[in-house]
C-alpha cells in the first residue's frame, strides 16, 4: 500500500522503478515535435500511464496529449505567501512593540501602515522560494543518476532530440508489445533502458 | 494555438503576432540555435575576453582599494559635509539598483504579456540586473561608516537584544533591496537550468561535465518537469512584477518620507520607477550592441529587438520627462517657499550645470527616436544609450545633492564637492559590474536557448500536421513500421 503510494509519487515526478529484469523502460525517439505530440497521445490513449516525454523546450498541449492535469505547483506559492506575510507581521509587532520598544515622536510602536512594504517584501520572498523549492520538489530534482543517462543518443535531448519513454512498471508495459506499438507509433530509433544498480 | 488559418499557413503557426520580421532570423534548425549561443561557452578563450577581463579585473580592483582605504580611514575620505551627509555612496546605489530595473522588466513584466521577443535578451537583462545589484549593495554595506555592525542592518538576534527598526525606510530598502537580489538570482537561475542542461550534454570534458551537471541538476526535458517548471517560471513572474514596481518605490520613500523640500512629494515611486526602467533599458541597448556583435547572434538578437527597447527607452524617458516638468508645477503650486526655493535653486543655482545635464540627456536626447531610421541605426542608438546613462546618474545627483545642500538654515548651506576616493570608487563598480558580466559572457548560455527554440514556428507541434514532413498519427499509421 504505501509502497504503491511511494511508487505513485516517483511516477508523477517522472522517477521510474526498474522491473525484475533491471529494465528501466523504453525509449523511442521522434523526429520533430510533432511526432512527439501525435505519439504522446497515442501512447496515453492505449492505455499506458507510466510514460514520459522529453524535449528541448515545453511542447504546447503536450500536458493534455499525455493526460497529465495542471501543475500543483500555485498552492505552494500560496501557501509560502501566507507564510512570508504572518512572519513579517509577527516579527514587527514582536520586536517593534513586546521586546524593543522605542518611542519616536510618539507614534503607535506597531501599526499596520508602516508595516505594509516589509509585509509585502517577505510574502514575495517566501512564495518565490516556495515556488522554486516546491517545483524541484515536485519534479524529484535535484536527480544526479537518471538511467536515461546511459544512451547516446539520449545526449540530443537537450538540443534537438525528442523521446518518448515508456516505464517498465507501467501495468501495460511488454518488452515485446510495446516496442513493436513505438515503432508503428513512428519513433525513429529505440532502445530498451538498463538501471544496473552498483555498476 | 491551432486555427483553421495557421493550419494552412504552418510557416507562420509559432508566431503570436502579426509581423513582417520573424524573431528568429536566418532560418535556424533547433541544432543551429544550440549551436550558435553554446559554442561561445565552449571554445578557447579568445584573446580580446582576456584583455576585456584584464582591463575590467583592474578596475574592479581599483574599487577594493578604494574601500580598504575607507575602511581604514573612515568616511571622512569622502567629500560629505555637513548638510550634505548624503553623497555618491547613495547616488551610485540608487544608480545601480535602477540599472537592474531592465532585466525583471524584461524578463517578467514582458513575460506576462507574452512578449516573445523577450527571450532573446532576457537572460542577458537578468544577469546585468544581478551585477547591477550587487554594485548597489556594495554602497549600503561600505557607507555606514562603522562598517564592523553592518549587520544591524539585518533583524539577527543578538546578545544585547537589540532590533532594527521597522518603521524606518532605510530599514524598508535593506528588505526591499535584498529580497530583489534573492528573487531575481532564483528567477534567472530557474530560467537557465535547461540551458545549463544543454551545456552539459554537449561537454566533452570530465569536470565540465560534472560541474553543468551539477548545476543542472539532473534536467532530463521532461515533460512532466516541464509540467511543473512552466508553471514555476510562470509564478515567478507574477511575483517579480509587483517586486520591481516596489524596489524602487522603496527606494524613493528614503526620500519621500523625509522631510526635505524637494525630497517630499508623491510623486516619487512612479517617477522612480519609470526612471529605473528608462536607465536600465538604456544599459542593455548599451550592452548588447557591443556584445551581440562581439559573439555574432544577430540573428537571435535582431535590429526589431532593439528597435523596440528603443521604443521603450523613448516611452519611459519622456515618462521621467514629464515627472520633472510635474514636480515643477507641484512646487510652484503648492505655495510652500521652501519647496519653490528648492526647485528654482535646482534649475538656477550652483548645481544649474547638473540639473541642465539631466534634462537634455533624460528628455531631450531620447526624443530623437521618434524617428524610425534612428531608433533603428545601431550607432545612434549606442550613443544615445551612453546619454541616458549619463542622465539618469546625474538625476539621481541632482535629486540627492541640491536638496540637501541648501536646507532650511542658511548658517548651514555649502557645496558638496566629490573627492578622489569618491570618484575612484564609482568607477570601481564599473569594473566590478564588467568582471562578473564578462564571467557571465564566458561561462553561461547568454541566450535563453531553450525559449528562443520555443518560439520559433517548427517548435509548434501542429506545425506539421498539413506541410508533409511530419509524422501526424494518420500519416505514420498508413506508412507502417519504418524504424
């Protein structure tokens, strides 16, 4: 059970256990942007779940070829907002009024008006480093050992090269079957993925 | 993204709008684009970066003299006197703080209005807004004059119990300030990641390999990251939008919280920020004439991308123009002797050479970008750049010195004269500024490659639907198995 939930998780930042075999996955690769879209809903309407794409830049719908929602990234935001703002609040009212009070000219030792620019400075602060912090998070990042690592070919990603791969631990996933669907999908090259563990 | 139009006009399909221009000249594949901004990374280092870094490392170490002397001295090596407390060290900082303005303005503000012409010089915007601020900070941190407590600056539980306090501006701007250092160092490095990844794929070299892996973190392209990065990046600009618009108004309350004629009008946090985004603008025509030209990415950085911060250089400075004119009247209207003493001593009085610099760079100057085959010549625009930066040093002068050298005692009135060290250090962060930008240049993608990818027409993935070289389902399900 929490193993499934665990495997869950890792699945959604695209992290992939390897099967019996030490067999990480599939990967195809396409010839433009296009392919790789066409392929993405194909694979996703087959019935596979398990699969990613990658590609030098965001491909437009290419969320919605492969069935994934919207990113959750927006309530971390929210929520370090939240956070930046009730700290900027407390730490003014505390200091200012409790354990260091300083008369000036007799104006109020807390009040909200001359607290605005901080408030409004830490919120900014806490959603950015939320934001940043929560999409790292999110995307299993930072990843130094990706089995993808081991292709050649999967060099090309970063310039010009747009692949497809399919999870060995996808319910659906065949060595046999789902090769032989990649290559009626398109895919101009692929190669089945080795994670050897302690190599 | 897909209508019936663009479907039977796929050259077109990437482009928002409506353009004779394509934002990507010379008809670049994916590779070219790779090629063209990583290759500038990778190759021997060319003489002239050498002696460019020579010249600007010199300079910059100008500067830490310049502050070791301060600091064993103190700042009575400057030429701050009695009413004016207040001279370069707080001219420079707002002078460069400005100069950051561009980069967030370019890469968020432009962002959010889905401006695609951006992402040809937001990185580079970026990193001048990093460097600009860090010579911002060096003044805050060197002018407090027991520079060994700077850190009071910072709420830091201490053992005498001590707190800043909140309800000072200059407490505002440290925040201020300091968050926008943070914010945009996250952003810009968010923004290179994929690039960074780029780089490290490339590399043949062990260590560099693992050194752009590190950074890189990992960054395979996915796109269930892809999923979450965009919505990051997204987020981020919307809260660099408001950040900028506040850093400098911020800023501005360190005067227009004062009591100072000349100091004290509402006018300030617009009129700062509009004069912020007119110098900062500035700094990037000035910086990326020379170096698109030095690395030959004109295709990627394009006489219409120039042409239209031309236009933005044009917009904001008759903005700054009209708030000089504004603050005029306002003083003129207002009644108050002190406050018409002060504008009429700033136009007519000693510091009439300033003040009459300002004007002519900041309104004058800019106007001639009316004209079309100016605003589009790289000449002019070189050199009208240099004005503006000029101007928009001087006004920062203007605004701190002749309000403060004539106060309300005329017992007290005198002329602020900089001294050497003064000077000296100013041009210092120059060198400090050019050092790290030049690093940058060496070192880092100086284009956005993935987001320049992503704009071009092929990046669109119905581009191909209909123009034959695609492998849309239908055509790829009829040819069969063909790997």
């Amino acid at each position: 059970m929490l193993k499934n939930l665990a495997s869950e998780v890792k699945a959604s930042m695209g992290i992939f256990e390897a099967d019996a075999d030490d067999n990480y996955g599939i990967l195809a690769e396409f010839e433009n942007p296009g392919a790789l879209y066409h392929a993405a809903q194909d694979v996703h309407n087959e019935g596979y779940r398990r699969f990613d794409t990658y590609s030098p830049f965001p491909i437009h719908g290419m969320d919605k070829a492969m069935g994934l929602g919207n990113s959750k990234v927006g309530y971390l935001t929210l929520g370090g907002g939240f956070f930046g703002l009730a700290l900027a609040t407390w730490l003014q009212w505390w200091t200012g009024a409790i354990v260091y009070p300083i008369n000036v000219s007799g104006k109020p030792l807390f009040a909200i008006e001359p607290s605005i620019p901080i408030m409004f400075e830490l919120t900014i602060l806490f959603a950015a480093a939320a934001t940043v912090g929560g999409m790292l998070v999110m995307n299993g990042l930072p990843r130094p050992f990706n089995p993808l690592f081991y292709s050649e070919r999967f060099q090309k990603v970063t310039d010009d090269g747009f692949f497809l791969a399919v999870a060995a631990n996808d319910k659906k996933f065949n060595l046999v079957e789902t090769r032989t669907f990649l290559e009626r999908m398109g895919a101009v090259h692929i190669e089945v993925i080795k994670d050897i563990p302690n190599d | 993204m897909s209508t019936a139009s663009t479907a039977l006009q796929p050259e077109t399909s990437g482009a928002d709008f409506h353009d004779e221009e394509p934002l990507v000249s010379g008809n670049m594949s994916f590779h070219d684009i790779t090629e063209l901004v990583s290759h500038h990374t990778e190759k021997k280092t060319p003489r002239a970066w050498l002696l460019a870094f020579a010249v600007a490392s010199t300079v910059m170490s100008l500067l830490l003299l310049m502050i070791a002397y301060l600091f064993w001295n103190g700042v009575g090596v400057w030429g701050l006197n009695n009413p004016v407390s207040w001279g370069y060290a707080i001219v420079n900082f707002v002078f460069w703080v400005g100069i950051g303005h561009a980069g967030t303005l370019i890469s968020a503000i432009l962002f959010l209005f889905r401006q695609q012409w951006r992402t040809a010089i937001n990185r580079t915007a970026e990193a001048m807004t990093i460097f600009a601020v860090i010579c911002a900070l060096v003044f805050p941190g060197i002018h407090v004059g027991r520079v060994w407590v700077a850190y009071w600056m910072f709420p830091i539980p201490n053992q005498m119990g001590m707190w800043p306090q909140f309800r000072s501006p200059l407490l505002w701007d440290v925040f201020a300030v300091s968050v926008y250092f943070t914010v945009s160092l996250m952003f810009w490095y968010v923004g290179m990641i994929p690039d960074l990844a780029t780089l490290r794929d490339r590399s043949s070299k062990k260590i560099r390999q693992k050194v752009m892996g590190v950074l890189a973190m990992g960054w395979t392209g996915s796109n269930r990251h892809w999923r979450n990065y965009e919505k990051a990046y997204l987020l981020l600009a919307a809260l660099a939008t408001p950040l900028v618009l506040s850093v400098h108004s911020v800023v501005s309350f360190d005067f227009a919280v004062s009591i100072v004629p000349g100091w004290h009008t509402t006018i300030f946090p617009p009129y700062f920020v509009a004069g912020a985004i007119f110098s900062g603008f500035a700094m990037v025509v000035t910086l990326l004439v020379i170096s698109r030209k030095v690395f030959g990415i004109e295709n990627i950085i394009t006489i219409k991308h120039l042409e239209r911060m031309n236009i933005i250089i044009l917009l904001t400075g008759s903005m700054v123009g009209f708030a000089y004119i504004t603050e005029f009247f306002i003083a003129w209207y207002s009644g108050v002797q002190y406050e018409q003493y002060a504008f009429i001593n700033r136009a007519f009085g000693p510091y009439a050479w300033a003040y009459w610099t300002m004007m002519s760079c900041n309104l004058l100057v800019p106007q001639l970008f009316w004209f079309k085959k100016l605003r589009r010549s790289i000449v002019v625009m070189f050199v009208i750049s240099i004005f503006v930066n000029i101007g928009m040093w001087f006004e920062r002068f203007v605004i701190v010195v002749t309000s403060l050298h004539r106060d309300y005692l005329p017992s007290s009135w005198d002329y602020y004269t900089p001294t050497a060290v003064d000077v000296l250090t100013f041009v210092g962060t120059f060198g400090l500024f050019f050092t790290f930008f030049l690093l940058f240049l060496r070192f880092l993608p100086m284009v956005a490659v993935s987001e320049v990818k992503g704009i071009t027409p092929q990046a669109n993935p119905h581009f191909y639907d209909h123009s034959g070289d695609g492998q849309s389902v239908e055509h790829t399900v009829e040819t069969g198995e063909n790997s």
